[in-house]
C-alpha cells in the first residue's frame, strides 16, 4: 500500500507446496486425434472478445490453433511461435498460457462479454516430460468455475496434468481502475558521515608536486595519487566543465594505459561537483571509467580546507565518491523522498525547459515524453 514503511508486514501473495512426484495414469488417450465425434469449434473471433474488457493477447499468446468440443469437453491444439526457444523451460509460458486459454472454451466459462477468467487457484500438478512446442490438451470442467486440464505432444505422450484449476473473473472495472500513486517510489540522494580511515597509514602523492605526470608513475607507486581538478582558466559555466572533463579524460586514460599503477588507486579532487558546480561534469565523465575499472577511480569533492592526507584516508574507504566538508566524509546513498504538510510543489513549470541527459537514449526518450505529456 502507498503507507508502506520499512517496517510494513509483507503481504503473502501466493502459497505453494511441492511434492514428490508420483507416477499418474493420463486421464485421456491422446493418439486419437481429432478425438471422435466430437465438433469442431469456429475460432476466427475468439482473439477478438478479450479486448472487450481491455485485455490483449499480443502474437506470441494466440496460440490456438483449433478446438473441438464433445458433451462439456473442449480439447483442441495449441502451438508456441517458431521464435520462442524452450530449452530454459518445463513449458513455455505462451504455449502453456495458451493452453489455460481452452478453458474458457468450456461451457458455461465465457458467459460474459465484459469479462474474462483467468488462473486463481492451482492443484496437483505434474509434468512429465519438457521440450515441447505443440501440445494437444483437454479440458474438463467442474462446475462454472474449475476446471482440470491434461496435455500432450503431437505423439500423445503425456506432458503435463492439471487436476484443478480454479478461475477468477477480470472484468473492465478492475483493469480500468486508475493505480494509486506511491511517494515512496521517488528517491533523491543524500550526504550521509562515514567514519574516517587513519590518515596516517595511507602514503599517497599529489600529481604535478610530488610528480609531474602520470607518465613519471612506475615502481613503488603509492597506494593513492591525487589529481587536483579544482583549478581551471574558464571561471565558471561550459567553459570551466569542458576544461575539467578533458582534463579528466585525459587523466583517466593516461592512467589505464600504465600498467605500473594497476594497484594504486587515481582520485580525481574537485570542489563543489556535488553542489552545482561545473566540474560535476568530471563526475559525470569518471563515473563511466569507474564501471568500466571498478576501484580504480575515487572522486572526491573537497574544498581547500582538506588536506591531501584526508583525501588519501578517504580514498581507501572502498567508496567511489565521497564529500568532505568541516572535517567530515560523506558519501552518496539513495533516500526515500517522503510527503510532509506544507511541501512545495515538485511539478514543472509547462512553459519551462527541462534539460534531459541522454536523451537520445531509451531511457532518455521515455523520460522526455513523460515529462512533455
């Protein structure tokens, strides 16, 4: 529910217990087929009467191909599209959807037009065999709401037994009701204090003073090297983020080209990344080579205050970004954005800019069309 907390009680959704499997006659011999004289059912529309209720079966879960009925029986073919493999499966959730379909073929099953049923309760099932893609099923019910359902391949040999299955309506009113927004489902981050290593044991050197490059790295490397990105000669705006990320690519590839520092750690220091400033897009930038090199790359954001050794200390905390500010470390961690009274509006402006990194992305483009409808 939308008042879910962390402490909420769980809601048990579904129940199952799994048994040995023991050796069951089939209830239906299934290498005469057509059975005999039962009669062929007319199924050019049966995809049609779902959509109804709003429901839609997409191309891979039409797979009734034909059906016959005889007294309250319905037996009938069903075939999973040529594209969908089987090998990670029993049964294929389309040919075994397909399958449970022929149950509202069932007399009594499919009265009306402005709902359909489907799979509630399960009850002794076997499978017997996997691999299949075309099965042969038939369908019994019991009463108007259950019914139990043997399968079989082109060969008749058993595949799977249902002994009952229960069936609950769907109508319009429960797909057209609207969902009920959840707070809890929007995250912002937030600076949380770690406790700081010891500055002491860290040896570490400052690129530029202890070294003029990377390129001077070799033999006996400290465990961290930091490259200040807190300077730059465009003093704010694209100028100063373009000059900082180059600088920062360059860095970062210079540094996975040398392979006497593969066991030293490049911390890459800007100030005010983590508040707005433009050398965030250096986060941005080191990010990627952070995925791409797990623990290879530190971003840390401090001002002048903090010293090269508490960068170092940091750097060695097993954290990829972390802020310093009035002695304290802090890192990154994603938090729930709660409701309080009196909160201001998060909307946009409609007649404001939104700019959407990545947009030219799928994720971008859901984004963009989200915002702009």
């Amino acid at each position: 529910p939308h008042t879910t907390t962390p402490h909420t009680t769980w809601t048990r959704h579904l129940t199952g217990t799994l048994t040995q499997q023991s050796p069951t006659t089939p209830t239906h011999d299934f290498h005469t087929w057509p059975p005999p004289h039962a009669e062929q059912l007319n199924l050019d529309t049966f995809y049609d009467t779902p959509h109804t209720t709003g429901l839609t079966y997409g191309p891979a879960f039409q797979g009734i191909r034909r059906a016959w009925q005889h007294d309250q029986d319905i037996y009938a073919e069903v075939t999973l599209p040529e594209q969908h493999p089987t090998d990670t499966y029993g049964i294929h959730p389309a040919l075994l959807d397909a399958a449970l379909q022929t149950s509202t073929l069932c007399p009594g099953q499919h009265t009306d037009t402005h709902q359909t049923k489907l799979p509630f309760a399960w009850n002794h099932i076997t499978l017997h065999t996997t691999g299949a893609t075309t099965l042969r099923v038939h369908a019994t019910p019991h009463g108007t709401d259950t019914v139990s359902l043997s399968l079989a391949d082109t060969t008749g040999t058993p595949v799977a037994h249902i002994g009952r299955m229960t069936l609950r309506p769907l109508t319009t009113q429960h797909l057209n009701t609207p969902h009920t927004p959840h707070h809890d489902s929007l995250y912002r981050t937030e600076w949380l204090p770690v406790a700081d290593a010891d500055a002491e044991d860290v040896p570490f050197a400052v690129l530029g003073t202890d070294v003029p490059d990377v390129n001077a790295l070799g033999a006996g490397t400290p465990t961290v090297v930091i490259a200040d990105l807190t300077e730059s000669q465009a003093t704010d705006g694209p100028g100063r983020a373009l000059e900082l990320a180059e600088r920062a690519l360059e860095l970062v590839q210079e540094w996975s080209a040398v392979p006497a520092v593969e066991a030293s750690t490049l911390v890459l220091r800007t100030d005010g990344a983590a508040s707005g400033d433009p050398a965030a897009a250096v986060w941005g930038l080191v990010r990627s080579a952070q995925t791409e090199n797990p623990g290879r790359f530190v971003l840390v954001d401090a001002d002048d205050r903090v010293t090269p050794q508490q960068i170092a200390a940091a750097a060695v905390s097993g954290e990829p970004q972390l802020m310093i500010r009035d002695a304290t470390t802090r890192v990154p961690r994603l938090a729930r954005v709660t409701e309080t009274a009196g909160q201001p509006d998060r909307s946009f402006d409609p007649e404001g800019t939104v700019l959407v990194t990545g947009g030219l992305g799928t994720l971008g483009r859901l984004v963009a069309r989200h915002l702009a409808t």
